[in-house]
C-alpha cells in the first residue's frame, strides 16, 4: 500500500520516460485523488535531444479512456533535463471497507533518432497501486475492562473522521439493547445494577460492546466490538429481617401456654425460621443456617428443628441464608429463655416403726415416714404429685398410703404417719415424685419389730421378730470362739472372719476352703453388701436382704452396632441383668457407626426389663435414651460406655 509510486522505461543508455504519481486521501469521502505526471528525462552531459517537432503523449487510469496530449517540442532536451511532458489528475474511490487500488499505464511518440538508434512510440508497462486503506469503521475501546455493576466508565470510538457518530449497543448473556446513538469521540455509561438479574448463579459476566460507524450521510459504514467483564459487588447479597423461634412440640406449647417459649432444658427441641427470605437481582435461596446450643443446622427448605437443648437461660439462636450466587445474608439473631429442668428427685425417704402420734417405737404397727423431694418449678409451671406406696415383702401388689399434690414451690418435705404395718413382718415403701415429664421412685424398707428373742414355728429370731430360716438375725453376731459354718451340702466353710476397712469393723465373711467365690458369704453392719453367690444360691443377710447372683443376658442390637471390638479381651462383653429389687443395670463398651434416633434403634430391649418413663443417661461417648417402649438410642456414632446405666421396671 502507497500514496505514491512510478513506472520507468529507459531509452537507450542515456534517456527514459516516467510516469511518476502521489495521492492524497479523504476519510469523509472514502476516497483518494492521484496526479500522475509523465517526464522524458536525459540522465547524463550527452543526453541532449534536439527535436521541435510534434509529438503526442498519452496516459491512462483503469483501463479507462486515454488522456492524449500533442504539442511541438516535446521530444528536445538539455543535458541531465527532466522534462514534464504530460500530467492528469483523477480520483479513486475506495471500498466501503477503506481498500482501493488502481492500474495506470502509458506512451510517449517520440519519434526521433538517438545515438544511431530510431526510437518511435515508447511503451510503458501497465501495472497496479495498492493506495492505503481509508480508516473506515470506528474501534471502540474502554477506559476500563473490568467494571462493578452500578459503576460508570467510558466507551471511546476512536472514529477516523470528526464527520463520523456512532451508535452504541450492548450484548450481556445474550440479552441486546441500546446504549445510546449519535455518539462521536466518547460515552460514560453506567452498567445498569438490572444486568445482575442475568447472572443469578454466578457473579461475573461476560458482555460485548458494539460500535456502528455512521458517515455524514447517516449511512452504515460498519461495526467493530470490544469485550469487558460485569462483577456483582460484595454488597449484593441475599437479605431476612428475622430469625424465629417456635417450639417443636405441641405438648410443651400447650404447658407453658406459649408457641415460642420459655423452653425447656433436655425437653425443648426448637423450631427455627427466618422472615423474609429474599434473593438479591434474580438469585434463589439455596440454604438457611442456623446455630443455636453450640450447634450449627443447615436445611434447604426454610424450616429446621434442632436437637434437644442442653444449655439454660438465655440462649442465642442465629439464622442467615445462603442464595445461588453462593453469598450470605447478614445474621439475624433472638434470644431464647430456656428454663433449668431436671427430673424430680428424693432428697430423703426415711421409713421407721412408730406408734400412730409418730412417736417412734421399735414394737410400733405403725410407719413413721421422713420423706423430701425437690423438682425444677419451670416458673412455677410444674406441678408434682407425691405418692407414698407400700406392700407386704414378698408380695407384689403395691397399696397408695399418701397422696399429696405437692405444686409448682420445687421443693417439700414432711413427715407423716401410715399404718398399720405388723410387727412381725416386714414392708417395702415406695415413694414418686411425679412431675409434668417425669416420675422419680425412691425404695426403702420397714423392718420386722425390734426384740431381744422370738420364737416361731420353724425358727428363732434373735433381735428382731422371727419371719424365716432356723436362725434370723437382726444386728451384730458375735462369736468368742472358734465358728463353724456348713454351705447347705454339709461342707465346712472357713471360719466366719472380722472384716475392718481402715480400722473399722464393717461385718463379717466367710468362705470356703477352695476360695472359690460362690462360697462367699459377707454379712455387714452397714447393710451394705458384695456378695457374689453362685447362680441359684440365694444369702439371707442380717438386715434381711437377699441377694442372687445375678443372671447375665446378652442385648440384642440393630443398625450395625454390636460389642466393642475389642469386647472379648480387655473390655469384656456388653451384657445386663436384673436384681432382685427389679433395677436393671447395662455394663460394657459398645460401638456403631450410626447414631439413633426414634426410628433407628440401638438396642431393644425385651419386656420385663423396660422402664416405666423414658430415662436419659449421659455417658462417655454419647447420651443414650431408652424409651418405656424398651429402645435404647445413641445421640452419637462411635464407642459408648454402658457402665453406670440403671434404672427400675415396674414390679
């Protein structure tokens, strides 16, 4: 491409024609204008042509129509003369793209003789320009490529000619507008914030600026583009107003006559909302989360129900969203009242003989009875009832001696008088406390009458009155002399020794020659007793408890738990029995990777060994609930200890 160029034929060695042309261009008018010039030039001091006649020159432009010149004296020249012998000027139009290019040809009659030589026409080869290129279509660019919706920044045309203006357009996730017309060097436009309503999951978008060039006619000249990224800002994010809390169960709505609280501690489970939920430009609402008792809780469809509450007081429950673009909404937070709650519990339950004014008496047929209990009162919400029991030993139909409906102060105690009650028998007592979830039971024992001596029918009763065997006892038995005991086949036992812990007598054992343990007999002051007779064989004490050993039974477990794996060495095996006074007791390790929950048992236990009332025990590892139905759950997957675990079954 040029604005300028030749075309050369020599003559011999000292002459030549030229036809040399320059070209100066119009943007506005797409267009260049070419003045072509044709010389006969002598290069040398021998180069003079002496020549006056008539000659004709001739030059033409794209084949077009010959520009034809004659006059006289055209041919003669001086030494090292360049002379003008033609000239003409013309105009080339380009493309609408700004490309143009032309051919340009022709000859010179000069008819003379030169150096011995006849030369007539002189023809020059045609050939082709290329003229540069017209600036035709403005190319946009920006002041910034990467822009926050909402933000201005500027869009230049760069236009090739001040006559141009521009129309400007956008294409953002292939929705297309106007930006604006008439445009000429440069527009500020502001990315509109409703473009972030193209992008709801996402927060950058690709967008294309279009630049159409208009000449001074109003005609389309063409269109060039640029790029540039959109970036929602930080601050567009999902939005709540609130966050809300409602009790889960409609039994606890019902008691503290309220939907959204006071809660109650280990009973409460919350209901968890936020108000309002709303997308930012387009986006959805992809997650709530909330946190509340240490606890974090995300659920896709609004509502959420936490565990148990454990903590007391004043509790903080936060609640945010999280939209499709993956942004967080700001916390919102309430606070909760969760009251303290614990099952009732017996404080004192102490069962004496007396007479009917409660004046105690060891021959009295009456019970004087010391009882206490204290309970959570929920704000003087929860009301407790107080039912004093009791049955002949041995027997198993209990009779209602007291009841009292104690109320909602959290705590009574008193001391009141039952009867009639024989003295030469003996009565288990049962105390509950029974509260609004949970009823507590406390045992004790009314002893046969205190005396020196009674005879009966098959025995004697040495300090209290004779119930069975040949000897009962009630109180210290002490032997001078040497003591021999016989197990019930006749073999002689070791004899009966002094059992002191750190300096105190506590009692007395015996036990066989072979020192097995199912020989051992341990009668003790206290009344408490270790003892592990062999199964079937049965020890009357002197405080008149009888203790078998107990019968181990294996759980049965569901969901992919079972014993600790390392239950057949160090940690034994995880088994449960029951005693005499009807408690059952777990002891051993298990584990599983599940935890349960109301449908999703651990263990089930079989009847006979269930409790009256749900029971909760936190044990190392998780807390587990058993059910009156007989499930046991596990809060919590891994390895759990049962050790500790026990409870009373109704009789």
């Amino acid at each position: 491409m040029a604005l300028s160029g030749s075309i050369v034929q020599n003559v011999g060695s000292r002459w030549r024609v030229v036809l040399e042309w320059t070209a100066t261009q119009s943007v506005a008018n797409n267009q260049s204008y070419v003045n072509a010039k044709m010389y006969w030039e002598s290069f040398d001091a021998y180069g003079k042509v002496n020549s006056t006649a008539t000659k004709e020159v001739a030059i033409q432009y794209n084949n077009g129509a010959w520009d034809i010149k004659t006059a006289a004296g055209l041919a003669g020249l001086s030494a090292y003369q360049k002379k003008l012998i033609h000239e003409k000027n013309f105009t080339i139009n380009h493309n609408l793209d700004g490309t143009a290019s032309f051919s340009l040809d022709g000859y010179f009659d000069v008819n003379v003789t030169l150096s011995g030589v006849y030369y007539g026409r002189i023809d020059l080869a045609q050939q082709n320009f290329t003229l540069n290129t017209i600036p035709r279509s403005s190319t946009p660019t920006l002041n910034d490529y990467h822009v926050w919706y909402g933000d201005s920044f500027i869009i230049y045309t760069n236009r090739a000619s001040s006559s141009f203006t521009h129309r400007l357009r956008y294409n953002f996730s292939g929705n297309i507008g106007t930006i604006a017309t008439g445009v000429t060097t440069s527009y500020t436009w502001v990315l509109p914030t409703s473009f972030m309503n193209y992008i709801p999951n996402a927060t950058i978008d690709n967008g294309t600026i279009y630049c159409d060039t208009y000449d001074s006619g109003g005609s389309l000249i063409g269109t060039k583009t640029v790029t540039m990224k959109g970036y929602v800002p930080s601050n567009v994010i999902p939005t709540i107003t609130s966050v809300n809390a409602t009790e889960y169960y409609q039994a606890y709505k019902d008691f503290m006559a309220s939907t959204a609280g006071p809660y109650i501690q280990g009973k409460s489970k919350i209901n968890m909302t936020v108000s309002n939920p709303t997308g930012a430009y387009g986006s959805t609402i992809e997650s709530f989360i909330y946190t509340v008792d240490g606890k974090t809780y995300t659920v896709g469809n609004g509502v959420g129900v936490s565990n148990y509450i454990y903590g007391s007081g004043s509790l903080t429950l936060t609640g945010k969203i999280k939209d499709s673009r993956g942004r967080e909404s700001t916390i919102k937070s309430t606070i909760l009242s969760v009251l303290p709650y614990q099952a009732p519990k017996v404080t004192n339950f102490i069962i004496q003989r007396a007479n009917l004014d409660g004046t105690l008496n060891d021959l009295g047929d009456y019970a004087k009875v010391t009882r206490a209990g204290t309970w959570s009162d929920l704000g003087l919400r929860n009301n407790v009832d107080i039912t004093l029991r009791s049955k002949a030993r041995g027997t198993t139909t209990w009779a209602t001696k007291d009841t009292l409906a104690a109320g909602t102060s959290g705590n009574h105690s008193d001391v009141i008088t039952v009867g009639t009650y024989a003295v030469i028998s003996s009565f288990d007592f049962r105390l509950d406390l029974v509260d609004q979830f949970n009823t507590t039971l406390s045992l004790a024992v009314l002893s046969t009458g205190l005396v020196t001596m009674s005879w009966g029918k098959e025995g004697v009763g040495i300090g209290k009155v004779w119930e069975e065997g040949t000897l009962d006892v009630g109180g210290r038995l002490i032997s001078r002399g040497r003591q021999q005991v016989k197990n019930p086949s006749g073999t002689e036992l070791e004899a009966l020794t002094e059992y002191f812990v750190q300096g105190v007598r506590k009692g007395w054992i015996g036990f066989g020659s072979t020192g097995n343990q199912e020989d051992i007999y341990f009668l003790s002051d206290s009344g408490h007793v270790t003892l592990y007779p062999a199964t079937g064989k049965e020890v009357i004490l002197a405080n008149d408890a009888r203790i078998r050993q107990h019968d181990y039974l294996n759980f049965n477990f569901y969901n992919g738990w079972g014993h600790y794996q390392g239950g057949t060495g160090a940690y034994g095996t995880a088994r449960f029995y029951k005693t005499t006074d009807n408690e059952v007791v777990f002891e051993g390790l298990i584990e599983g990777t599940t935890s349960g929950s109301s449908t999703n048992e651990v263990i089930r236990l079989p009847s006979g060994y269930r409790p009256e009332y749900r029971k909760l025990f936190a044990q190392w590892g998780a807390r587990v609930d058993i059910t009156a139905g007989g499930y046991v759950h596990c809060d919590t997957a891994g390895t759990v200890s049962l050790d500790g675990v026990r409870f009373r079954v109704p009789s």
